[in-house]
C-alpha cells in the first residue's frame, strides 16, 4: 500500500504543470509503481531527500522526450513557450540582441529567475557583467529532464530565485552510443537550422562515464523576406522610415547674421552630386527668394529611408559543445562525481547602414559642441560655416543626418566562451542509529566574449573631414555629405569608418556543505531536517572598444563596468509529519526553512537578508491534495545593477518642454526625433530586492476516472524594494520644470539628483540625460495556474493529453508614494507583452513503434496605447482604434510531429511541422526595433524539419 501511494504521488509529481509535454515517466526520477522499495530524492525546492514527490510548492517536470517532440533546438527557446514564461530575449532580437536566451517567469524578469544545472548554480553568462543564464549555453542534446518550481525558494537556494527555480537534470547514466542528426528550414527557404550530437557513455555498479559532443547551426531570416517586417510598420497606412536618409536632410538657417534669417528648415537632396564637380544648388538665392533650379526639396514623410529590408529578422548563429560527466563509489558510503561543460558561440546582429546626426538638434555631444561643416569644405556649397561660431551665435538649432548607406549595414557578432566544472563527494553517515546524508560541492565557471562591431563611423575623423584644415592634410580625405546616394567615395570611407572590438567575462565560485536526515521519529512519520552553508562569489567586466569609451564612435559611449560581490548564507529546512491515517486527513505535513545570508560587493558596500518560507501539504484521501506555502526570498544587485558603466541608448519619449512648455527653453523649440539620445547609469549603493510569495491549491486525481489528475494553484507576488530604472519619461517629466507638472513628480526619489541626470543645450535639447538605477517602489502580481493530464488507452493505440494554462490576474507597479500603476495585465508595452491567458495543449497517440504529437501554443489578446507615431504630424500609430487603443488578437500556433522506431536498426525517423498554419505576429505600434513583440512571437513561418536517432 505504501509503495502504491509513493507511486501515485510521483505520477501525480510529473503529471501537474507539465507544460505542453507528453510522455511523461515516472522511471525519470523514482521507481516504478509496485517496486519493492523507493530511491529517495532531492526535488527541486527542497534539500531534503524524500519518497513523496508531490510538495507544498507546484513543480512542473518535463522529459527528455517531450523537449525532442518540440522540434526545437535550443532550450531556452523551449522554456520560453511556458505558458509561465514572460519576456525575455532570444535570438529574434536582432537590434539590442547579442545572441543569447534567456527565461523570465512571470514576467518578473530574467535575473528574478535562478537556472540550476544538476541542482548546482550555472553561470551568468553572455557579453560580459551579466545578471542572468544565457541558456544557449547548454546543450539540448545533454538533457534528461527539467523541473521547474513555480514559486519562490530564497529560503532554499538563496539569491534569485523570486519568480522560480529552473533545474536542467543532465544525462548521466547513458549506456551506448547515440547520433542524432536534425535539419529543418522554413516554407519560405531561410531560416535553416541543424543540430548534429554524438553521445557515448557507460555505466557499471560502481560508477558511470559519458561524453556528449554537439554543433547546432541557425542561419538567418531577412526582415525583407516577410511582409510584417519588410517596412517600419506603425499599424496599416501609418508606415514611416528614418529621417536619416541616403540622401541627406538638412535642417538649419542659411544665413551668417540675425538679419539674414531665411528659415531654411527641412530640405534634403533631391538627386546626385553633379557630374561636372559643381556644388548642388541651394534652395534660396542670394536675395532669400525660392530657387526654382534647387536640387533641394523640402523634407516630407513619403521620402523616409526604410531601413528594415535590410535588418535581420532572426539572428544567425553556431554553437559547440563539449559536455563530460563521470561518478565513482569511492566506498561503501562515499560517492564521487564531477561534470565538465565547454560551450562555444559565434553570434550575430546586422542593421541598416550607419545614420550620421551631426548639429545640436542632434542631441548629447553634439547639443553643445556641434560638429562644425567649414565654409572651405569643398563639397560645402552654402558658402559659410554650417553650426560655425558665428551661425549659432543667433541660432542655436539644426541639424544635418545622412544614411551612410554606401558603406553597407552594421554588423556586430560575438565569440562566447563558456566553462562549468563541478567536483562533489556526497555519502552517508551514521551517528547514533541515524543515517544522515551529506554532501560538499566546489563549482567553477568561466565565461568569456570578444564582440566585434563593425560598420560604425569615427565622430572625430568626421570633424576633421569637415573642417578647413583637411584641405591641407594629406592625410584627411574632405567628406561629401551634400552629394546625395553615391557621392561618398571608398576613400571617404576608409578614412572615417571603424571596427570596434570589446571584451567581456563573469566568472563564479561556488563551494556547498549540506547535510540532511530523519533523526526524530514522530507519530505521524520521521522528522526530516536538513542544514548547510554556501559560498559565492562573482566577477564580471565589460570592457568596450576605446573609441567607444573615448566617446569618439558613432554608436555613442559606454564605459567600462567591473566589480565583485560574494555572498556567505546558513539554511535551515524541516519536514514534520503532523497528522498520518486520520479521517479525511490521511496526512499533514508541515514544511518550513530558513536561510541568512550576509553580502558584501567590492566597493566595500555590506547588506544581509533572512529568507523564510512555511508549507503544508494535507491528502484528504488518495485522491485529493491540498496545499500552500508562504515564503520571502530577494535578490541581490547583480554586477551590472552596481557597477554599469554609463552606456547611450536612444529611447522613445515625449519632451514635456515641447513648443516651449519649460521656463528654460526657446518658445520654438520642438524635440528633434521620438528618439532622444540618453545614458543608462548603475549604483553601487543598491540594497537588495526583498519578495513575499503565496501560493495554494489542490491537486486532484479521482479514483473514478482513470488516468486522470488535474491540478489549479494560485499565486501571488510582491517585490519590494525594486532595483529599477526610474524610466526616460519619468526622468524628463520630474526633472523639467514645465506647465502643469504633476505634483508627484517632484517628489519622486530621484527629484533631488536633477542637476546631474537632465541638463540642456540653449537649444532646448538634452545634453545629460541619465536614466539611473535606484531601489523604489514595489511590484506586485498574481494569477491561477490550471493543468490538466489525461492518459487513456484504445484498442487502437494510446493516448497522452495535456493542459497547461495560466492566467494573469494583475501586475502592477507601485511607486514610493503608493500610488500604483494601471493593470498591465492583458497589455503589451512593445517589448514586453503581458496577455492575461497563455496555454499549451498537448495530444501524443502512441501504437507500437509509432507516434504522433499535436501541440496548441495559445497567446491571449492584448492591447496597447497607441502612441504618435511622428512628433512633427502627430500621426496615430493605430491600425485598429478603440479608445485610442491597438488591439493585439489571441495568437494560436499550432505544431504537428510524427515519428517511426525501426526497432531491426536501432534508428528513430521523425518528421515534423512547426506554425502548422503559418501564424503571422499581430502589429504592434509600440515594438522598439520590429512591427512585433519579439519576445513573445515567432516570425518565422510554417518551419518544416526532420530527424534521425541512431543507437548501437
């Protein structure tokens, strides 16, 4: 009867919150069901070894063969199609991407989120300084199995672990050898990917050895290659471009003194530079009058570049690893075993050629010290210093951008590093008639990248090609920037182009002591107990190209971010049986950890937490379960949170100061793009983030319906003390002084930091614009989870059916004065969607050597604000409005797979299709860099692909 029991609680354990998985086993982690005994094990949320799978926290457990009948080669982006997954980056993100993937859960962010590989920390990894686990930096093809705790577990495994825990189990008692090989390309043509792996292993009484090696190959889509994203799309009829053009926009006065203001304002080149070397003619004559024989036209939204065909839609990128694990019973009560991991990526990004924005309208640098066109340019063909000494004496505005298209697109691709090593002994121990189990650990990681950008302009060589002295430097080649397409030469360009090469790493230290057993028997079952000390330690450091530093590229400056931080933690966790074979209450039982952790960063700065968490688990009968658990957690500032260096970005806002609204800015003034440049900024004082979670439910198996379990859990979150951003938009809005200013902003936390965040240019524009790290605020969200399982059998084969769904109730951001944002649940805010419902349907029919997956991926509607599309029409945005809204619909894609074992050949054949129907993303108005939310879409299109498993 108890083994039963056991047995029933594992399948119950695998089958609740499997995400779109079928083929569920419970020989993956515990014996069969009527097996003499039962392996104790540790499962994900406890250090605690136990028979019982099913704990006070839902666990969702997906198999190797439900990851293989996804059709996807990369684990992150298998994790990301949880319906408890937010957003988060993959290698759609071409434009701010870098070739990683990563999972958020929840949406509470990636670094929220603690990835463990064989119950061990893995590495943040990626460019350098990061707060989170690239998963492309482990192999699909080294997978067992993956659990996922759908709660928080700060008590438990420490810092990061606030939205979940996701635990990747690797393959370790392989016997055999096995080749895989995997090709599959999309109905369009593009879009190929391979993955090739060969694993060999064997495995005895006494230990155990496997190699796995694999190469996985994605080549790229164009964005010109599907219609959603082959134009800058704001929502149908409202397609614009870059005012940075192959041909040039010019904007500024023509005249050299107050009294020859001729208002000489958005024109841009009409056609070529002349053959015969003359200059092109200007728009006015020398008297102000229009010239009618001008190769000039004024600038209008119809002749905007469109830089998208160009861009790639998904990234390219190719991946090695090495994977090695090996175990040995040194004796009786003394096991050994160690994991080595190497993974290599090359990566990478590509966008439309290089605009160049000189002028103070142009913004940072340039707002106070413009890059001045010399009169003795000899392409200048207006006869005076353009953003001179002398012009901007009367007027302070203007600008001149130019799509450098003549040297091609930008490219920027990286070379990733990626070590693991993991040594532990862990055995048994007697003391007084009690077996305790015990454990030590060393784990050392090492990530490494070299990142290459090219396409790229140097500002100060463009300076010295515009001035007077290149005329007589040999050195300096004169820059044509009135030519139009085609008149910037190679030898321009050799002179004022770069290739920008960075550096980047983080490294980990990490040493575990952890000792667990039953040393009280009380009436309802054995006490269980378990204590340990942990060690960490990480470095990280970005180190940009120098002309990057120095502020002298294109790209504007970042520099260098470098720092340490460790932590020491001490953990506490119980399991008391309360009550055992009681009416309706055939057992209780109480859970309940405690965890300190004292941290320290290299500057100096000390902080500590105390993380709890209370559970309990009462089975009403064999049938029924309910549980709840209550539990604190926090996450401790990353490397980058403390010591980012001050890196331009270019984001969207509104100028409160617009038409003149600010005391301190000209009446005309009008910001010069939706885009302004600013800077991101990190703090080195930042205390750490501090969560509450609370989750409960039932977990339902009626004895009356065989092969059926369902499962609903609750949750709720709430973030304090949030390290945040305080956002663009809230940095103009507290620290401008405008018309009709909300009283809130003044008091926001960073209103006394004004001076040194928001400064501006006589223009109006901003020259420091600082967007700072701070701890403000709360964030707060909950939901239900719902799973179902279904496994019957037929006289015609069997049949596996899976539901997984959440629903997303509320999320919402609290500032420090209380006041709380709108519901952001059921909205998109470009880059991040949040749909109040996200499912997975699975349906796997089985007879004999044949098998047949059919997989809904359902994304719940959405609506977005609509937002200008273009500050100087003030043009909506919106294909659909409704309330001066943009409706997202729900989004279904549906994926099919089929596959054969020819038993006589050892040799598995699999076919399948992805996006079946070919689902395209619905528009969104406010994606930063696409006409679709990248993170939770799929652009690709109908994706066929096959497979063939050999073993001998």
């Amino acid at each position: 009867m108890l083994n039963s029991k056991i047995a029933k609680s594992v399948r119950l354990a695998l089958a609740f919150g499997a995400a779109s998985t079928a083929g569920m086993s419970a020989n993956a982690i515990a014996a069969e069901e009527g097996a003499e005994e039962v392996e104790r094990i540790e499962v994900t949320g406890s250090r605690i070894k136990r028979a019982d799978l099913e704990t006070a926290q839902p666990v969702a457990i997906i198999d190797r063969a439900s990851l293989e009948a996804t059709g996807l080669t990369s684990v992150g982006d298998f994790l990301q199609t949880l319906p408890i997954a937010g957003s988060a980056i993959n290698t759609t993100f071409n434009n701010g991407g870098d070739g990683s993937t990563r999972i958020d859960l929840r949406n509470l962010g990636s670094s929220r989120v603690l990835v463990l590989v064989n119950g061990r920390r893995w590495i943040n990894s990626g460019t350098g300084a990061d707060s989170s686990v690239d998963l492309n930096t482990i192999p699909t093809t080294v997978i067992k199995r993956i659990e996922v705790l759908k709660d928080g577990a700060g008590a438990v495994y420490g810092s990061d672990a606030v939205a979940g825990v996701v635990n990747i189990i690797t393959r370790k008692d392989f016997e055999g050898v096995e080749a895989t090989a995997y090709m599959g390309e999309s109905s369009e043509g593009d879009g190929a990917q391979e993955q090739y792996d060969f694993t060999v292993g064997t495995a005895t009484d006494k230990g155990h050895v496997a190699l796995n090696v694999s190469y996985t190959k994605q080549e790229p889509i164009w964005a010109g290659d599907r219609e959603i994203s082959n134009v800058p799309q704001f929502g149908t009829g409202n397609r614009l471009g870059s005012s940075g053009t192959p041909q040039g926009r010019f904007s500024f006065v023509d005249g050299t003194s107050a009294d020859n203001y001729r208002g000489f304002v958005n024109h841009s080149v009409t056609q070529g530079f002349p053959t015969d070397g003359t200059v092109p003619n200007t728009p006015f004559n020398a008297d102000g009058s229009a010239n009618p024989d001008s190769d000039f036209t004024p600038f209008s939204n119809n002749i905007r570049y469109n830089y998208a065909p160009v861009n790639y839609l998904l990234t390219p990128q190719d991946r090695w690893s090495l994977y090695a694990t090996g175990g040995y019973e040194l004796a009786d009560n003394v096991r050994m075993s160690t994991d080595v991991l190497y993974n290599h990526r090359e990566s990478a990004q590509f966008l439309a050629p290089m605009p160049l924005f000189i002028g103070p309208w142009a913004g940072g640098a340039e707002a106070l010290n413009p890059t001045v066109i010399s009169a003795e340019n000899i392409y200048n063909p207006f006869g005076f210093d353009i953003f001179g000494e002398e012009h901007m004496s009367y007027y302070n505005g203007g600008f001149i951008g130019r799509r450098m298209i003549e040297n091609g697109g930008r490219e920027f691709s990286q070379k990733v590093e990626t070590w693991k090593f993991n040594l532990g002994f862990d055995g048994f121990i007697n003391i007084a008639d009690v077996d305790w189990d015990w454990s030590v650990h060393f784990g050392y990681g090492d990530n490494s990248s070299v990142q290459t950008t090219k396409g790229r302009l140097n500002m100060v060589r463009i300076a010295q090609a515009l001035s007077a002295d290149c005329n007589t430097d040999s050195s300096c080649v004169p820059l044509n920037l009135f030519g139009g397409e085609g008149s910037i030469t190679p030898e321009m360009l050799d002179y004022i182009t770069t290739t920008e090469t960075s550096q980047g790493g983080n490294k980990l230290w990490n040493y575990a002591a952890n000792i667990s057993g039953s040393p009280v028997s009380l009436p309802a079952g054995d006490l269980g107990i378990a204590a340990g000390y942990e060690y960490r330690r990480e470095e990280g450091y970005n180190l940009p190209d120098y002309l990057v530093q120095s502020g002298q590229s294109s790209g504007g400056s970042i520099q260098p971010t470098e720092g340490t931080f460790s932590e020491s933690s001490y953990h506490l966790e119980v399991i008391a049986p309360l009550v055992a074979d009681a009416p309706m209450m055939e057992s209780l039982e109480l859970s309940a950890a405690i965890r300190y952790t004292d941290i320290e960063n290299s500057v100096g700065f000390e902080s500590d937490n105390t993380s709890y968490s209370v559970g309990l688990t009462w089975r009403v009968n064999d049938d029924l379960m309910a549980r709840a658990n209550s539990s604190t957690g926090f996450r401790a500032p990353s490397i980058s949170d403390l010591f980012g260096g001050l890196s331009v970005t270019f984001p969207s806002v509104t100028d409160p100061c617009n038409g003149g609204a600010c005391a301190d800015v000209p009446p005309a003034y009008t910001q010069p793009n939706t885009q302004l440049e600013a800077q991101v900024g990190s703090n080195d004082s930042l205390e750490p983030e501090e969560s509450e979670s609370l989750s409960y439910g039932i977990v339902y198996e009626p004895s009356f319906v065989e092969g059926l379990n369902l499962s609903v859990d609750v949750w709720d979150i709430e973030i304090e003390n949030v390290i945040t951003s305080a956002g663009f938009q809230q940095v103009l809005d507290t620290c401008s002084n405008y018309a009709g200013k909300d009283s809130d902003d003044a008091n926001h936390p960073i209103a006394p930091n004004c001076d040194s965040l928001l400064t501006r240019a006589p223009s109006g524009v901003p020259v420091t614009f600082i967007n700072p790290l701070l701890n403000s605020g709360k964030l707060e969200t909950n939901g239900v989870d719902f799973d179902i399982m279904y496994d019957f059998e037929t006289s015609f084969g069997s049949f596996k059916t899976v539901l997984d769904a959440t629903y997303t109730d509320v999320y919402r951001l609290v500032n420090d004065q209380g006041v709380a944002s709108s519901n952001y649940s059921g909205r998109n805010l470009g880059d991040a969607g949040f749909p109040r419902w996200k499912s997975n349907f699975d349906v796997t029919y089985m007879l004999d050597n044949f098998s047949f997956n059919y997989n809904l991926q359902l994304i719940g509607k959405q609506i977005e604000d609509c937002g200008i599309s273009n500050v100087s029409t003030d043009t909506w945005a919106c294909s659909d409005l409704d309330n001066d809204e943009n409706k997202l619909g729900t989004t279904v894609y549906h994926d099919i797979q089929a596959s054969y074992m020819l038993e006589d050949m050892n040799t598995r054949l699999t076919f399948g299709i992805k996006n079946l129907f070919d689902k395209v993303p619905p528009i969104s108005t406010q994606a930063f860099a696409n006409s679709f939310d990248a993170s939770l879409y799929d652009p690709t299109g109908r994706f066929f692909y096959g497979r063939v498993t050999v073993k001998f």
